[in-house]
C-alpha cells in the first residue's frame, strides 16, 4: 500500500510531487528582479533563492527559456550562481485568529509581536467573484459629513475613490471616514507609506482601544515593490475571509497610486511596454481585479472600499486617475481652491459623482440633491463674473439670491458632525422655484 502510494505521487506532474526538488540557479541580476535556470514553473509560484545560508522567498512574474524571479526584500546579497528551489505553488497566506489591533507587514506576519494564532491558510491571489454572488449597494453609511450624506452617499458594499493632488487633504477625509463608518470590521492597507505616519496611526488609532476591531497591514516606503503590492493582496484576503464569515467590512486601501507605481515597476522589469504615460498594460488589468474584489454580496457580508489616489501633478487625466474614475462606484475630488478658502472637507460638488444615489436615497434626498448641484453649478455659470469684480449688487435679482444662498450652503455643507441645516435646504428650494 505504501509503495503504491509513492508511485502515485511520482505519476504527478513534476511541479506538484513534493517528493522532487526543483531547483535551478540565478543566472543574472539586474533592476529589482532575478533570472534563474530551470525546468518548469508558472507564473505566480513561489521560488526561494539560497544565498550565504540564507533563504529568500521570491515569486515567478515571467519566464521563457530562464525564469523571472522577484525577490521579496530586492535584489540585495543575490549572487549569480546562487541555487533557486521552485516550490511548484501558489503564495498561501496564514490567517490570524484575533488580528485585531495589530500590524501586519508586507509577508502577513505580526509587526508588534504580540501573541497570536493562525486560524486558517488560504490562497494569497484572489479568484475572480462570480456575477450572479453581487447584490445592489442599497444601505447607505452616515458619515456625519453633510456633503457626502445629502449629496455624495457612501453605500455598503460601495467601491470609493478619493481623488487629490499632493497636501490638499486624502489621508485627512480618509481617517474621518475610517472612524465615523460604522462596520464590523475595520482594514487599513498603508502602501508605501512613511514609516513615522504608519506609527502616529497606530497610536491616534490602536493604542487607545478605540477602535478595537481595526486590522493593519504597513508596507512601507523603502519596502521592495512586491511587498508594497503584496500587503493589498494580505488587506483583501482577511476582507474575503470575515466577508465569508458575514461579517461587515471597511477596506481602506492609502493609496492606490503607490500600488500602481510598485506594479509599473514589476511589469517594466518583466518586458512589458510602458505604453500609458510609463505604465504597462498589466497595471490597468490588475487595478480592475482589485477593486472587484470589493462590493456588495447577496450571501456574505458586504466589503466596502475606500481608496486614496494621489493626482500626478493635479493633472485628472494622468492614466490611473483617468481608468480609476471609471471603474470605481464613487469619485470624490477634493479641490486645491477649495481648500485654501478654508472649507473642509474640500470636495468639489461638479466634479464628484456617487453612482449609488438612485438607491440609497428616498425621493426627497434625491430631490435636494438635485437642488445642490443646480445651486453650485449656476453659481459656476457665473463665478468669473463675480471674482472679477465686474458684478454690481442689484444688477441680477437671480445672482444676488446665488451669492448669498451659495455661501450659506457651503457653511453648512463643508464640515463634520452635523446635519444639513433645514433652514439652508428651505433656502435652496425656494431658490430652486424662483429661478
């Protein structure tokens, strides 16, 4: 019986016989990746390289006639020559029991040491979620932020992207959004962050028992690009895995531009062509399997995403803002004018849009909705007339009525835990009628 065990094993395909080593050797060394000889691996297995006794996990991005090889922590000690062991399976993640209130780093270990135990393993890289497993995002969040509860709603299960160039205030709505959401569970992913920004987090955040129910996974800024992209894999598997479990979870992901950035790197170093203003093809397809990742389920609980894109150069055509825009459920642009008038959060009403508007408020919502954006946008009709001074009081009964009915609605929108004033959304029907 044994023997006919062992024969079985060896019939496998190589790659899967754990009774055979598959080993080959680093043939060269360049950029942030490793070529190595070898008989047989695919794309998305895991490699070890041997060097001076020690033992650095990799992952197979490519191959031809040699393997491309990423190493986890770069490029650092790898000599050629060195023995590489293909393991023939894909990167599994270990699963902690009660990861609450602690930080992961980019491997999906424990950062702080505290103890813990591994509840289950499961495949690090996300299978495609099934059309008919969707459901509608039909429950709206209260923020406590009058302009995303009255004009810009956040749903359960909704996929948000929060647009902005460097200083004007991403990380800022981002952590009030983080602690006014009420969920089940909470996962922050820090890509690429500064490690003093990753610490003050953990103190505003986790050292007071606040927010008990948090997870965080931290790759931070001198991170490998594979560990910067990795710990938004580790983010997504603990959402699918308390998803499952019918749990409610909040994903914040900060930020997805530095995510594209590591991916441009891996795909660039395996021979794609940098055919979108520096990014491969690869980025756009991997970004879209992301943030699909997210959303509202009709068997488990719901994954609602918040995402931070940083605006290359305030240009909101750059090519990750540009596909981001149109594969999210929501993008909220946050406007340098705006923010240096002193309003907050600065979010520019025109150009913002949630796509879950028509599910997630009554006909009356929906109704002084409308009446906002009619407000702001006569407003916009005529704002070059007014900051230049050329408009003289009582020449417009309308724009008198816009001047002071848009000033009072900002007030009243622009801030954090309070309702719309009933009084302002009178105002703004009766502008609405008159005019």
């Amino acid at each position: 019986m044994k023997f006919d065990s062992v024969l079985k094993r060896l019939q496998l395909p190589i790659s899967y016989n754990s009774s055979i080593r598959i080993v080959g050797c680093v043939t060269s060394v360049a950029g942030c990746f490793v070529t190595a000889s070898g008989c047989q691996a695919r794309v998305g297995d895991v490699a070890r390289i041997i060097s001076n006794g020690e033992v650095l996990e990799c992952e197979v991005i490519g191959g031809g006639k040699e393997f491309i090889l990423l190493p986890c922590n770069g490029i650092l000690g790898i000599a050629v020559g060195d023995e590489v062991e293909f393991m023939g399976h894909e990167p599994m993640l270990n699963i902690y029991v009660d990861p609450y209130s602690k930080t992961l780093d980019g491997f999906g270990l424990i950062d702080n040491l505290r103890p813990s135990s591994i509840v289950t393993a499961t495949h690090l890289y996300p299978r495609k979620v099934p059309v008919k497993e969707r459901d509608i995002v039909s429950v709206k969040y209260e923020t406590g932020c009058p302009i995303l509860d009255s004009v810009l709603p956040i749903g359960s299960g909704q996929k948000v992207g929060v647009f902005a160039g460097s200083g004007i205030g991403k990380s800022t709505l981002i952590n009030m959004l983080y602690k006014n959401i009420r969920v089940d569970i909470k996962i922050v992913v820090l890509v690429g962050e500064r490690s003093r920004e990753v610490v003050e987090f953990e103190k505003k955040h986790l050292n007071n028992n606040q927010f008990g129910e948090t997870i965080i996974i931290a790759s931070t800024s001198e991170d490998s690009p594979f560990l910067k992209r990795r710990s938004v894999y580790i983010g997504l598997a603990y959402a699918k895995y308390f998803s499952e479990k019918g749990k409610e979870v909040l994903l914040v992901i900060d930020s997805l531009t530095r995510l594209a950035h590591s991916m441009r790197e891996i795909g660039i170093s395996r021979g794609e062509a940098p055919v979108a203003r520096g990014y491969p093809p690869s980025v756009f397809s991997e970004l879209s399997l992301i943030v699909e990742q997210c959303g509202a389920f009709n068997s488990y609980g719901n994954i609602t995403a918040v995402m931070s894109i940083l605006v290359d150069g305030d240009d909101s055509n750059e090519p990750v803002s540009d596909y981001l825009r149109g594969i999210l459920d929501a993008h909220l642009i946050l406007d340098r004018n705006i923010a240096n008038s002193g309003l907050y959060p600065p979010i520019n009403i025109l150009a913002s849009r949630s796509r879950v508007v028509d599910y997630t408020l009554n006909e009356n919502e929906r109704r002084i909705e409308k009446n906002i954006r009619k407000v702001y946008s006569d407003y916009n009709k005529v704002r070059d007339v007014i900051d230049s001074g050329l408009y003289q009081k009582g020449t417009s009964e309308k724009i008198d009525a816009l001047i002071s009915i848009k000033k009072i609605t900002e007030d009243s929108l622009h801030c954090w835990g309070e309702q719309f004033d009933d009084n302002v959304r009178e105002e703004i029907d009766r502008y609405v009628e008159n005019f």
